[in-house]
C-alpha cells in the first residue's frame, strides 16, 4: 500500500499541469532524483549521478558527504556542471512552449571554492588594485547566495575588515582613500554576520576613526553602510561598544544621523547603535550626559509620537537605557511629551514597546523627589491607571510585573486626591501640575 501511495506521488510530480487541463509528462532523465523537478542547473558527483544544483548543495551542506541514491562517500563535494543535458532540457523547453512550458534560463557559473580563495587573497594588498577587487567581490556575491557563502568561508570578511584596517593606518588622508574604504564597508555588509576576527580589525582605534568621519562626510549610502557595519561591531561586545563611545565625534555623528532621517535602514542601525552604546554595563553617567548634550532625548520624543513598531521599540530602548541616569531622567521629564507619549505607547505597539515604556515610567517615578508626585500625577492625568491595570489582568513578564505592581500602588496613593481631575488619557486636557 505504501510503495503504491509513493508511485502515485511521484506520477503527480512527473506531471506538469497545463491551462488547457493537461498533464505534461517530464522525462525522468530531465527530473532531480531528489525534488523530483525539472532540473534548472543539472550538476554531476563524482558519482556519475545527476540533479540540481540547488537541491545537491542543501543536502552537502547538511552536513552529508554521500550521493543519495547510491549512497556512495562522494570523493569531491564539488558538483560538475552537466551541460549535455541542460541543454537537452532547454530544447525539451522550447518544443513544449506552445505547451505552456517556459524555456530554462542557462546559469551562470558559480564561484568555486579555489576561485573564491584566490579572489579574497588580492584584497589585503593596499594598493590600486584593491578598489577592483572588491567590486568584484561584490558584484559575484550579490549574483547569488551560493557565491556569498562561498566567499565568507574562505575568510572574505576577515579579508575586507584587515584591508580596511590597513588602509585606515596609512599616512594618506581619508579623503584620498575613500572611494576605496567606502567599497570596504559596502561590501562588508554582504558578508553579516562577521566573526570576531573580523570585528576585531574594525574595532581598532584607526579604522573607528575612518568609519566616524564617513558617518560625517560621506554620501548617503556610504552614512548607511558605516552605519550598519557599527551596528554589527558593538551588537555582541560590550568592551566594542566602549570603544566606540571613547571614538571622538561617534556620538555627534549617530545622533546627526537620526535628525537628518534620510533613510529608515540608517535611522534604525543607529538607535540600535546607540541602543548598545547607553545599554552596555561598561556605560556611565559620562556617557549618558555626552547624549543628553547633543539633545537625543527631544529627538526620541519626537520620533515616538508618529512612529512605526520598528523605529518604535528601537526610540524605547535607547531612552530607557538614557533615564537610567540622573541626567537622562532629568531631561526626560523637562520635556512635556514624556509621560503622555510613554502612557500613550502602553500596550498599543507591541510587547516590548510597552516594557520599555513600563522601565521608563518606573524610573522616572522611582527617582520624583517632589512631594506632590508629578510623575505620577501626570500619568494618572493621562490615563495611565487603567491601562496598567490591564497589563495585570492580561499577564506580563516577572520584572515588569513588579514594575507595574509599583506603578499601581504610587497611582492609587494620588487617585483620591486628583478625583474628578483624571482623564481618559487625552493629549488636549492635559494639565502638567507645576
């Protein structure tokens, strides 16, 4: 009963259904033993056995080094383009194409491993050849996924992030080598996620230095490429994003880059950046006091008030991370969007929009030192009560549980007091107590 349900559905993928209601029969020396398709790029093991480029390397690279079908360990993991029958199969296509068939796309050659080992060892030379190089390693890398992978595994992001690094330690300008160190990073950011070799090399003092001034000095894509290689570097290393806080003019450049919001992918990688840089254990009040004076926390209240989920959540956490200091608190409350905006934000975006929002409220709170509760009186103003009230009821994680549970008690403390005077949470009513 079994190998009758197999036989049956293979017949099905054998055949083609067609417009006209009917069924196209693919050779069998045209299908993948495999996906049993029609093969698009038919490769040969050492084997002698034929299939699809595509459905042969998922299956090596899980981990297999035998041929499917005959079970044999493969000599070479590298498959032989078959161009006998990918042709047959194209001319196969054209006959049908009144048959509702499309003629197979001839594919390009991939990058092999020695080939790509070849190409990566020319780029750590510093010199004029080095710019074509790497255009190279990005056009053969944005070809395919397979050409990346391939890339990567032969040290390819090593090799950029040293080539990088080399040529921030040389005596020439920055100006005069920023076409080139423009094209380093751009294609440093094919090559995500970077190892911490990789890192290591673009974490030093010169090459910090080099990716700051693009952040000030370069056109948009190279702002958005610098951007997103800092983001990677500091994402996994809190001694890395020290590093980058000690960089003269990082937090200027990133906190420019959100004001000027030329484009989404740049603003994003920098509050997460930034996110890193205020989040970071090794982060003190120096540092928090550095980016309350190039004025984020206006430009992230701001942002919050017509935001999408991702900006959203990204403008929270790095707040959150600012009023965890006495200066951040301070600024944070100075302004009168703070506590409307986080309330507004409570169980509205997403979860962890509405965590952030929590620590920020509790942090405030926790540090009032008036006597008539301002904080709270504000958030009671805005409808803050209910809301949280409802977090309990619907269920949060533990530390924002606790957080919470605060909240409700110092907003029931003042409840009888304001009576008639809580809203419902209207922007327009508000009336801050001073």
């Amino acid at each position: 009963m079994i190998s009758s349900w197999r036989r049956r559905r293979a017949a099905h993928r054998a055949g083609k259904k067609l417009e006209g209601g009917l069924n196209l029969i693919i050779p069998t020396n045209f299908r993948c033993p495999i996906s049993l398709d029609l093969m698009k790029d038919p490769v040969t093991l050492s084997t002698g056995i034929t299939y699809d480029r595509e459905s042969i390397e998922t299956w090596i690279e899980s981990s297999n080094n035998t041929c499917p079908i005959t079970k044999q360990v493969l000599t070479n993991l590298d498959p032989i383009p078959n161009h006998a029958i990918r042709k047959m199969i194209q001319d196969w296509c054209v006959q049908n194409r009144t048959r509702g068939v499309d003629r197979i796309p001839t594919p390009r050659t991939p990058l092999t491993s020695l080939e790509a080992s070849e190409i990566v060892s020319k780029v750590v030379t510093v010199g004029e050849g080095c710019l074509e190089t790497v255009e190279k390693i990005k056009d053969l890398v944005k070809e395919s996924d397979r050409n990346r992978r391939r890339m990567v595994a032969q040290g390819g992001g090593i090799a950029l992030s040293t080539a990088f690094e080399a040529f921030s330690e040389t005596k020439a300008s920055f100006r005069q080598n920023c076409a080139v160190m423009r094209e380093l990073l751009s294609a440093l950011t094919l090559m995500f996620p970077l190892d911490e070799k990789a890192k290591s090399h673009l974490c030093s003092s010169p090459s910090l230095n080099c990716i700051v001034w693009l952040l000030k000095n370069g056109d948009l894509l190279g702002k958005k490429n610098a951007t997103l290689v800092l983001k990677e570097i500091v994402s996994t290393d809190e001694e890395k994003a020290n590093a980058l806080v000690e960089t003269q003019g990082a937090i200027g450049a990133l906190v420019n880059l959100i004001k000027e919001s030329s484009c989404p992918t740049t603003t994003k990688a920098s509050l997460m950046t930034i996110y890193y840089m205020v989040s970071s254990p090794i982060s003190n009040q120096k540092v928090i006091a550095r980016f309350v004076e190039v004025g984020i926390v206006p430009l992230l209240l701001e942002m919050l008030v017509d935001s999408d989920r991702s900006l959203c959540e990204r403008a929270l956490g790095v707040l959150d991370g600012i009023c965890s200091y006495d200066e951040g608190r301070e600024k944070a409350y100075g302004s009168a969007l703070t506590v409307p905006v986080l309330v507004k934000k409570l169980l509205r975006v997403s979860d962890l929009a509405t965590e952030f929002s929590v620590s920020i409220l509790w942090k405030l709170s926790k540090s009032e030192t008036r006597e008539d509760g301002g904080v709270i009186v504000e958030a009671l103003q805005v409808g803050a009560f209910q809301k949280l009230l409802l977090m309990l009821q619907v269920g949060c994680g533990e530390s924002t549980k606790e957080k919470v549970s605060e909240l409700l008690k110092m907003l029931n403390l003042h409840r009888d007091r304001l009576g008639d005077c809580v809203d419902s949470g209207d922007f327009k009513d508000l009336k801050r107590p001073f």
